[in-house]
C-alpha cells in the first residue's frame, strides 16, 4: 500500500476544507447582517448612493443599503435553493432506487422519462411553471425541483446497479446475509453518499436558476430581497450610473455559486474510489 508524502497532507486538507468554509461564511453573513441592521425602511433621500462610509456597498434605487439587502438576498436565495436541492434529491433518490432494484420493464421505462426530462429546456420549463403562479416561492420551488430529479435518479440508479454487482455483495449474499444485512451495509451507503455528492452538486444550479427566474421577472416578487430581484432592479439604475447596484449582487450569486460547485466537486472526490494504491 503506497501512502502519500506528509508535506502533501496540508495543502490537501486545505483543498477539502476551504469551500465549507467560504460556504459558513456566507450563511453566517447572511443571517447575521439582516438581524443586526434590523428593519429597513424606504429612504429615497438616500437612493443611489455610491459606496462609501455610511453605507460599505452603496444604496438601491429605494434608499436601502445594499450589503443588507445583499445579504437578504442571499438568505432568501440559499433557503429556496435548499429546499429545491432537498426535493429534487429525494424525489431523484426514490425513483433511481426503485428502477434499479425493480428492473425489467420499469427500468426501461424510468430511463426513458429521464432521457425525456433532459432531452427539454431545464430553464425554458422552469419559466413556464413559475409563470403559471408569478410570484409564489412554492412555485420556484416546483420549477427547479422538477426539472434536476433526473440528474439524481440517473446517478442512484448507475451507482446502485454497480454496487449489486460488485464482487463483496455477491458473497455476502453466497454467505447467508440477509437482503436487510445487504442493504443497510452495502447499498445504503453507495445511496447516501452519491445522494449527498448530487444534492450539493444541485445547490449551484438551483441558485441561479432562482436568480435567473427571478431576473425575468417570473420569480419572486420585486419587494421580496433575493439576488434574482435584486439584479432585475439593478438594471434601470445601471443606466444612471449606479453600477454598484449590479456589480455587488452579481459578485455576491457568482461567489457563491462557484462556492457550492468547489464545495460539491470536493465532496465527489472524496466519495470517489481511491486511485493510486495497492494493495
């Protein structure tokens, strides 16, 4: 068994651990600003106004300070795409589970439900769902969640067809063990880790989805602070000048998207087959 330098070990732990970090960072931002600067009002005395001491990010077009309805924005933002990343991994887990231990004709029919669902516009869809209830979170929800189960179900059903026929499984089974001992010790696991890996990976693409919905105009509500609303407001005072009503959000969706991809790309390394050791 050949074992790595130690001089790698940091720089490796560092890789794994910098995305979750970034990631508490923004959700602590995100909670922690709103709650401290409290209840803003309209203030339009104060629109527009550049970044500077009194407000770090500048103001919107209605007086408010902009690093809390950034951050307001990011707490509306990362909730939604939770919940959609949550539905659609389960709703993705349950289907990909049950075509592959089923088999048969069902398998064969899922597959084609899922070549379906990729074969459409994922945003093109999701417009038309949102459309249908403008302005609803359930409908963002519905939109999202309803386009990427395929993706999961996809995954679940690969991993879990090679975890069947993997060469331990069948002689656990030639062994006696039962289907529970079999399940809760071999595919279980294979599940819940790809399962994990796929909901993260869904975090990025449910957060700009949101925000693209939201920017269209078939998403949340103008009043409603997430960073879909806030760029769509952005885009008549761009024009005026105010080019830090645009920039600071679009900085804020593009960090914290790369962050959620960094944080799922570190996950599927980690839940991959080790490469380079013998044993």
């Amino acid at each position: 068994m050949t074992v790595e330098p130690q001089t790698r070990s940091l720089p490796r732990r560092l890789s794994v651990t910098w995305p979750l970090g970034v990631l508490a960072l923004i959700a602590l931002a995100a909670l922690l600003i709103p709650a401290i600067a409290g209840e803003q009002g309209a203030d339009f005395s104060a629109a527009l106004q550049p970044p500077g001491p009194g407000h770090p990010l500048g103001t919107d077009h209605f007086g408010h300070d902009l690093l809390v309805r950034c951050a307001q924005g990011l707490q509306i933002s990362l909730l939604i795409a939770a919940v959609c990343a949550v539905v659609a991994t389960v709703l993705g887990a349950l289907i990909g589970t049950a075509s592959a231990l089923i088999g048969g004709w069902l398998d064969a029919l899922v597959m084609r439900v899922v070549d379906g669902f990729n074969a459409l516009p994922h945003l093109v869809l999701g417009i038309v769902i949102a459309a249908m209830w403008r302005g609803a979170p359930l409908a963002i929800i519905a939109s999202i969640a309803l386009t990427h189960w395929p993706a999961v179900a996809r995954v679940v059903r690969a991993e879990l067809l090679a975890v069947t026929d993997a060469g331990w499984v069948q002689t656990s089974r030639l062994a006696g063990a039962s289907r529970w001992f079999v399940a809760r010790q071999h595919l279980l696991p294979a599940v819940a880790g790809q399962a994990l890996v796929a909901m993260v990976m869904l975090l990025p693409h449910a957060v700009w989805h949101e925000s693209t919905l939201s920017f269209l105009g078939v998403g949340l509500s103008p009043e409603q602070a997430s960073l879909g609303t806030l760029l769509g407001q952005a885009r008549g005072d761009v024009l005026l000048g105010a080019w830090w009503t645009l920039v600071f959000p679009a900085a804020a969706l593009i960090v914290t998207a790369l962050t959620f991809s960094a944080a799922g790309a570190t996950l599927r390394q980690r839940n991959s087959p080790p490469t380079g050791q013998v044993w």
